[in-house]
C-alpha cells in the first residue's frame, strides 16, 4: 500500500498485489482525513484508533487494551486450570503424539473429523492452544516490558537478557503476526466446519452432532 501524486497534484492511493497495481484511494494508501482533504495513509481514519496519526495517544491506546489483554488472559489461565480444562482437554497424551503426521495431511486436504470424533480437540488443534497460551502470548507481553523505559530504570539491565530493546520490539512484532496468523486459521476452520455449530458450542457449550441416521435422512431429501 502506497501513495503517490499526480501531474494536477491529487494524491492517489494504490495497492500492488502479485505485480498488478489496483486504486484503493479512500481506503488503502491515500484517504481523507478529518478536514476532508485526501492525505497519504496506509489505512482510513475510521479504521484506527486514534483516527488521526497522533503517535503518543496510539501508545496510550495500545497499553489500555494490552492491559486488557493481560487481565483477560490471567482470569482465562486461572479458570482454565481450576476447571481442569487445560489439563483434560488440551495435555497431549502419546496417541495424540502418533497421529500428529496424519492430522496434518487430513487438514492439507480439509479433512476433518465428524460425529463424536468432533468434540474432542485433534492434535494441532492442543499444540495451537498450548503453544499461544503458554508461549506466544507470555512471550509477547514480556517483549512488550522489555520495551518499557520505567521498568528499564526499575530493574537496570534485565532487557538485555532479551539482546536489548530492539531485539525485543522485533521478537513483539514477530510474535503479533504469529497470533494474527493462528486467528485467521482458526476462523478459516470455524467458516469450513460449520459457522452456525461452531459459535453456537463456543457461546453456549451446545455441540449438535450429526449422526448416520441424520446425514441418511438428508440424503433421502435431496431430489
């Protein structure tokens, strides 16, 4: 997404994909900012908080939800472990372990379990869950305080166990994207599954099951 001016002087925003140039002025790359006039942005102000390129207040507005975040995360954590969610559902045993190489080539070919083998999460999807709850999100909010000047001055030196403030920002903007990534997966996963089933089992614990005799009577209806 870029910008660029034109001979009358507009400002013109585009966008390459795969070597193809498309105008997305007014959404990507040039749109108009608050007193009407189009300016050079990567995105349109109704699409960031805040809407204008105010680099102080965008900090402020990260740590609000980043502490958000984290609060949401521990009651999450702390919930999971009492209930024994975590160590029933999500702990690999070692079958799941021996059909981790079959589990991928099922989901390379968008093969997924049906019935009562539905309910219980397959092996990907506990490595996924454990490895952002317990390494990815950790991770990225520590990064985050390797970042912090006040906690620099509180405890002098600690950053550098990390190779120094950069090093932290990079590893924090690796880790977001890693977490984008598993989003956009994990909703691509609820859309091929079953969109209606799948919010219903997540806001009200409700998971229908197909059975043989229910896949047989559809059958029997399609003319």
């Amino acid at each position: 997404m870029t910008a660029a001016q034109t001979g009358a002087g507009n400002i013109i925003g585009y966008t390459t994909i795969f070597g193809h140039q498309f105008n997305t002025t007014g959404v990507f790359g040039a749109s108009h900012g608050a007193d009407g006039r189009v300016l050079q942005r990567g995105f349109p102000t109704w699409m960031t908080i805040p809407s204008s390129q105010w680099l102080s207040m965008a900090r402020r507005w990260h740590l609000f939800f980043a502490w958000l975040f984290v609060i949401n995360g521990i009651a999450y954590v702390t919930y999971s472990l009492l209930t024994k969610h975590i160590q029933r559902d999500l702990l690999t045993t070692k079958t799941d372990r021996a059909s981790i190489w079959q589990s991928i080539k099922d989901h390379a070919r968008f093969k997924h379990a049906s019935g009562e083998a539905a309910i219980p999460y397959n092996v990907l999807q506990k490595i996924a869950y454990l490895s952002v709850i317990f390494i990815l999100l950790p991770m990225i909010i520590l990064m985050g305080w390797a970042m912090s000047p006040f906690l620099n001055a509180l405890i002098p030196g600690w950053v550098d166990l990390f190779g120094g403030r950069q090093t932290a920002r990079t590893i924090h903007f690796i880790v977001a994207w890693l977490l984008v990534g598993f989003v956009f997966i994990h909703v691509f996963e609820v859309m091929i599954t079953g969109v209606w089933n799948n919010m219903r089992s997540m806001i009200t614990g409700r998971y229908k099951i197909e059975t043989q005799h229910d896949s047989s009577h559809k059958k029997a209806e399609q003319p």
